[in-house]
C-alpha cells in the first residue's frame, strides 16, 4: 500500500493501486511510469526503506522486550515453583488435642476420685486436652486445672477426706527401670498449693495400688513394699497424720490389689496366697480381733500371671463380689474353668460365676466394681463378652442380679500396652452416672481418651470448651496430599477430630470432612492420581465394596471398589506421572483375572494387569514372607519397588528393583534386608528400611541411589548393640532435604537407637522418632515425635506427620502433627 500511496502523490492515477490486483496491460503501465521517474522514485523508496528499517526495529525491539518478559515471567513462575525454602528453621504446630487425657504412647488413666469441688484423674499422662497435667488433673466447672506442678511419676492410687477436704495421692515407679525407685504418697497442701510428701514405700516392687481413707481418719496404703518410710509394713499400712505402722499383727505373703469397705468390714484382695499361716487370696478387717481373717482361697496358689483379684465390693444381701484375673484351675470340670470368667460372688459357702461370669478380650481381667443405688453391679475390666459368651459388653457392663447389660462399649485404645492392659482401669460413681478411666480411644460413637462419663443415658467426653480438638483417636498409618493441599488421612479409627468418620477421612487444615460411610478395616495407604482422585489400599471389606477387599477409590460421594479382590494384603498404591495409572503393591500373588501378579499390578482402567512375573517367588501366599512394602517413580515413569524379595522376574533382586515398563532389572544392585520406604529426590532415589549394605556400601538404614553409586548419609542409623538392625520407617525428600522416621529414640539410661552424629542447634539432642538431612548432618526436629511417625506428605512448606504418636514436640498431637517452615 505504501507503494500505491507514493504513485498517487505524483499525480498518476488512481488506476495504477488499482491495477496491483487488475488488468495486466494495466500493471505494465505502472512499472513503465516508475522507471520513468528513475531518481525521484528511487529517492522515495530510499525514504520507504528507512521506515521500513524503522518499523522491523521497532518491531523487533518490540519483541525482544516481550521475550525478555517472558522470559522473565517464566523465570519467576520456575523460581516461584523451585522454592521450597529452608526446612531446617521449621517448628511444630501445636493443637491437634483430642478430649481425655494423654503425652506419651503409653498414657494411660488408673485412678479417679470425687472431691466437694469436682473430679480428679490420676494416671501417667502429660496433659487432659489442651491442659498440662504432670499425671494428675482436675475436672471443674468444664475446665481441666492442674494442681500444682503435678506428681513426677505415674499416681496410681487416690483418696479423698470428705471431712478435712484433703486429697491424696500415690505415684509409683516405672517398672522399665532397671533400678526401683520407691513410691511417694502425697497430700495435696490447699493453702500452700503444692504437693507434701508423707511416705515413701520400698520393698521388691516398690507400688502403692491403693489409697483409701478408713472411718477413724486414718489413710490406708496397700500395695507391693516391705516398708514405709523405713517402717516394717508388709503391702498394708495406716498413716494416722504423724507416723505409719503396719496395719495388723498378721501379714499377707504379696501384693494388695484391692480394697474395700463392705457389709463384712474392710475387705482386701489381691496376688496373695496366705494370710498369716492360713491359705486365702481375700481378707476381712475384724475389729475384735483387731487383725485380719483369711476369707476364703479363690485362686488357690496359681501362679502369676493366671491369677489375681483387682477388685471387691458387695451386693445388696452382703455378699462379696470379687474380680481379678480368675478361673485357672487344674480340674476341668471346676465352674470357673477356663481363661476368663473374671467376676465372682460368695454366696455364703463357696465362691460361684456372677452372672455366668465375663469373658474374651486380650487377657479377661475385671479391675473395677461398684455397686449402684439400685443394687445393679457395674463392671469395667478388659473383656469382650459377658453372660458366659452370650452378650457383648466390650469392657464395662452392668448387672442387675438377673441379667447383664452393655454401656455401647468402650473401644480398646490403638497402642495396646502388655496383654491385657487395655480397658477399664477405675470407676467412680457421679450423681447423673458415672466417669471412667482406663486404656481406650472412647466409648460407643464418642471420642475421648482414657477417660470418659457416662450421664445416665449416654457418653459424653469431658471436653474443655477453650481447646479445639483436631486430633485423631485410634490409629492413623496413612496420608496423601493433593494439589489442593487438601490432607488425607487413613489408618483405623472412628473419628477425626470432632466429626465421626470410619477409618478415613479429609482435612483442609481446620475442619474435618467424612468421606461417604468410610472404609470397614485397616487403611495402610493413600495415593492421589494427577487428576485428583483419591485411592486407598489396606484390609477392608464390605457389601457396598462389592465385597472387594483391599482396593478402593473415591468417586466424590462414596467409596467404590476397583476390580477383583487381591488374594492378601494391599500395601502400598501410586500413580504414575505421565499415564496417570495406578500401581499397586503388597503380599498378594493373584489380584483380579487371569494371570498370576505376584506382589505388583497395574490398573489399566478396565482390569488389573501383570508388571511381567512380579517380584517374589511365584505360588500361594501361604508359602512366602515376600511383601512390597513401598514403591516410587522417576520423572520419566520408572516404578522402583521396595520390600522383602529375592526375585524381580526372571532376575535375582534382593529387595529392590526397577521396573522400566517393559522389564524389570536391578541397577543399583542388592540391599542386605528390607527396604521399607522409598522416595526420589533431586539427587536420585533415597531408600530406608533395615539394611546395612547397599550394593555393599554400608549405608546403615538410609542411602542415596544417584543412578552409579550408593552414598551413605553420615553413616546413617548404627544401632549401639552388636547384632541389631536400626529401623528406618518411612522417607520423604524435599529437593535434596531428606525426612525419615523410625526407632532411633533416647530412652532415657538404655542406649539410643539411632544417629552416628544427631545434632540440633545445641549439638546434644538426639532426634526423636523423626529427623532431617540438611545436606551436611542429621537434625531433630524439635523434640520429635513420642512414637513412630507412619507415613509422610509434604505439600509448599508444611510436612504433614501421621502415625501412633500422642505428642509433637512435647506438646499435644493426637495421630497427626504438622512441621511448617517459610
């Protein structure tokens, strides 16, 4: 156009732009009259050129200046998606409280007692919600207090003065100890609040089991000791406010588990077998005599652990009701045959069931019984059963004289302490109903650790209005974060913070969210594919699953099952980054039809299908141990599968291997023992598991695979006893940062499972269950975890932690803890 502008200046017509697309005589006109005006035209196109120069610079200063912007767009957009800042300054977010009481993995309640001004607990337990409470705490006006500073050592035993208002309590030694330490019986000082010690017992145990205030003032103390503040006190004393004695002449030969005033006077039982030189295993107080009578032999000489009684009251005629651990006799026609049948009644000439007796559980134990304004019975132990096995009870039940009744149960707590500990510890009577202390998660649908009430017609937990509770009771062992940073949880529970929720659930960092009626059984992993949707593997099984065992996935309103039941355990799902398909892995040699798996499949949309012949020798579950315990992807789609194997195909492949989509090889060559965790870092692939040598590089539980070598990490995790293995649980990598989780805890005066070299800010602290590679050293994060941390997510600058543990840091962390950093 510029051209046909120019033509028109010097007075040509307007045909000749015209003729560019018209008539070619027209055109031959054009470039005739142009080559006629020779010089001036030459000198317009000179001019024409310059702007054209002009303009092409301009242009292309233009677009050099858009590339530098977006080059520095994109420069930005990398740098914005390649900071991960710096987790080494991270800290713990504290608040993730459940209602109850808890601290370390074995938190526990014993002991509860009510005073004129509210309830006190006892137990061993470093908080009651969001309350510190060193073993001792109490419940007033709906709030937790602490008196005082607390008692440093597990109070297993209370009493309270009604008259004088005086409470007291007893703590006993940690029986892990190698040393025993006495046990110290306190008086809570009102005006001075503080505690004052009145009495140490000593002797082969050292415990005090209880504490009970008699009529006369006086405070009893039973238990395990030969003495009390270096007086002769054979496992029963009396304190009259200046001195303790013995109380009586004759003695029990062994430890005094309960007490108890009754229609038959003050009554004890426990793991004795002879009252002076007559043979019993219960004793009454005769006031006469002054002394105490042997009452019968219940147990009849057993040894421990098949026999003891832990509990006493009477019924409404004045007959003794005794529980304990009972029914362990020679002859097998004996009514009380058989390992349970807890509860006893002495119906005037010989002990019988009360009630066709209570049974199941880990070991039956009935430790508490108390007897209602009605007459009825309660009883709390551990058993699963009452009426023989007619009825579920599950640890507490009630008997009318006729027949039993269930409180909905009290659910066993998710670290089960010694066989036979969970359960009901204590009970004490309320007005409305009753409170119970013990080792359980919470009662019925209501959520409330170690100690829970019951108002007259259902439970309720003892929840302090000023915390906000978004821990989890029971036990959390799986995670998964999508791109939302939404946090999905997995494991065996009934609730999520304060919202019912079967075994699975969703946290968007302050609220909870049930996904659809859950998961029925163990969930051991979770997985979100590239496009957002959530699978879960475990053990689980259900009618609305299809009857599917171990693999389902969430289609935005209720779970749904994903092919044809595997023949074993599912351990681990994970999705590929390009594809998006799921992997799975575990124990199972056949998951769907027709062609044997062996441990590792894939989910084509339709149906699962083999990776080659699998990892694992070939055949029934039944024969192998074999087990893919983690697996993990490179940015190109190769699947590295960890676990315990021999065999990856045809190949030999100690405990990992690669699977590359067509075959599978062993590049990085053979670990000495399990691999239990896997992850890729910018470096490579980091494993952890039990190893020693990798490709026979000692690496000690943890190393750095960079695609030629094997690199240890400091020396990773050296257990301090010979012929030990160190466990590493779980990994998790942040570019070149390396987070691990295991057994390398300090355990006080026993040697420290873990790190060559652990350091902090100080140099000293051992890291606790959980740790980071800051590239030069191994670093605590804070105080750590009280238990093992089972899985890992990490999403911008916040590590999520799930697993066992009851505290972060120290602080309270039901089952999930979260280490942010900027």
């Amino acid at each position: 156009m510029k051209k046909c502008i120019l033509v028109a200046l010097l007075a040509f017509t307007m045909s000749a732009c015209g003729a560019e697309d018209g008539d070619p005589l027209d055109q031959e006109e054009t470039n005739q009259t142009e080559e006629e005006n020779g010089e001036n035209s030459g000198i317009n196109d000179d001019e024409e050129d310059d702007e054209d120069e002009e303009d092409e610079e301009d242009e292309e200063d233009e677009e050099d200046e858009e590339d530098e912007e977006d080059e520095e767009d994109q420069e930005d957009e990398e740098d914005e998606e390649e900071y991960i800042g710096d987790p080494i300054e991270g800290a713990w977010d504290g608040g993730y409280v459940v209602p109850g009481l808890g601290g370390s993995y074995d938190s526990r309640g014993l002991a509860v007692v009510l005073t004129n001004s509210g309830l006190v607990a006892a137990g061993n337990f470093e908080h009651a919600g969001g309350t510190a409470a060193d073993n001792i705490v109490y419940w007033e006006g709906g709030q937790w207090k602490s008196i005082g500073e607390g008692i440093d050592m597990p109070v297993a035993a209370l009493a309270y003065d009604e008259s004088t208002d005086t409470l007291y309590a007893a703590g006993r030694s940690d029986q892990t100890t190698t040393v025993m330490q006495p046990s110290l019986i306190y008086r809570w000082d009102e005006p001075q609040e503080e505690w004052v010690l009145i009495g140490e017992a000593d002797g082969d145990m050292s415990q005090v089991n209880r504490l009970m205030v008699l009529s006369n003032g006086q405070l009893l103390a039973a238990g395990s000791f030969t003495h009390i503040d270096e007086v002769d006190a054979a496992n029963v004393a009396v304190w009259d406010g200046v001195a303790w004695s013995q109380k009586g002449d004759t003695t029990v030969n062994g430890p005094v588990n309960a007490v108890e005033a009754t229609a038959h006077g003050l009554c004890m039982g426990g793991y004795f077998f002879a009252v002076g030189e007559t043979s019993a295993n219960v004793a009454c107080w005769d006031d006469q005599q002054q002394d105490w009578l042997p009452y019968g032999d219940l147990i009849q000489g057993i040894d421990m652990p098949n026999g003891a009684i832990y509990a006493i009251t009477d019924n409404t005629e004045g007959e003794l009701i005794v529980g304990g651990m009972l029914g362990v006799y020679d002859d097998p026609d004996d009514l009380l045959n058989g390992m349970g049948n807890g509860v006893v009644e002495w119906n005037g000439s010989e002990w019988q069931l009360l009630g066709n007796g209570v049974t199941g559980g880990d070991l039956t134990i009935v430790r508490s019984l108390k007897r209602l304004q009605d007459g009825s019975i309660v009883v709390g132990g551990s058993f699963s059963h009452v009426d023989g096995d007619e009825t579920w009870a599950g640890r507490l039940a009630r008997y009318d004289g006729q027949i039993w009744h269930s409180y909905d149960g009290v659910s066993t707590a998710g670290i089960v302490v010694g066989a036979g500990m969970g359960g009901v510890h204590d009970i004490v009577l309320t007005d409305e109903g009753m409170v119970v202390v013990g080792v359980f998660s919470g009662a019925g649908s209501t959520t409330s650790s170690h100690i829970i009430e019951w108002d007259g017609t259902g439970w309720r937990a003892l929840r302090d209005l000023r915390d906000n509770y978004l821990g989890i009771a029971g036990v959390v062992e799986a995670s998964a974060v999508d791109e939302e940073g939404i946090l999905y949880v997995g494991g065996q529970f009934h609730t999520v913070g304060e919202i019912p929720a079967v075994n699975v659930a969703r946290f968007d960092g302050e609220t909870y969210e049930a996904m659809g009626s859950g998961l029925p059984g163990m969930v051991t992993d979770l997985a979100v594919s590239p496009a957002g949707e959530v699978w879960a593997v475990g053990v689980f099984s259900a009618p609305h699953l299809g009857g599917n065992a171990g693999v389902a996935r969430w289609n935005g309103q209720e779970w749904e099952a994903v092919g044809h039941m595997p023949d074993d355990y599912v351990r681990v799902v994970a999705f590929h980054p390009i594809t998006g398909e799921a992997y799975i892995g575990g124990s199972f040699t056949t998951v769907g039809c027709c062609v044997p798996k062996n441990r590792v499949a894939r989910w084509d949309g339709d149906a699962w299908q083999p990776l080659g012949d699998g990892v694992g020798e070939s055949g029934p579950v039944t024969e192998s141990m074999e087990m893919v315990m983690d697996m993990a992807f490179t940015e190109e789609g190769d699947l590295w599968v960890g676990g315990r194997f021999e065999e990856a195909g045809s190949l030999e492949a100690q405990n990992l291997a690669l699977w590359d989509g067509s075959e599978w090889t062993t590049p990085a060559g053979e670990l000495d023992a399990p691999v239990l965790g896997l992850s890729v870092s910018d470096s490579g692939l980091v494993a952890v598991g039990r190893f020693e040598y990798a490709d026979g590089v000692e690496v000690n539980s943890v190393g750095l695979w960079d695609g030629q070598i094997w690199h240890d990490f400091d020396g990773g995790f050296v257990h301090p006893w010979e012929g030990y293995n160190t466990m590493v649980w779980t990994v998790e990598t942040v570019g070149d940062y390396v987070f691990v989780t295991g057994l390398f805890k300090d355990y006080g005066e026993q040697p420290v499972f873990g790190m060559s070299e652990a350091q902090d800010d100080s140099d000293e602290a051992t890291p606790n269950l959980i740790a980071l590679w800051d590239g030069d050293a191994w670093r605590g994060l804070g105080d750590g975890t009280d238990d093992i941390p089972l899985s890992l997510s990490v999403y911008e600058q916040t590590l999520w932690v799930v697993g066992h543990m009851k505290q972060t840091d120290g602080m309270p962390s039901y089952g999930i803890g979260k280490w942010s950093w900027q």
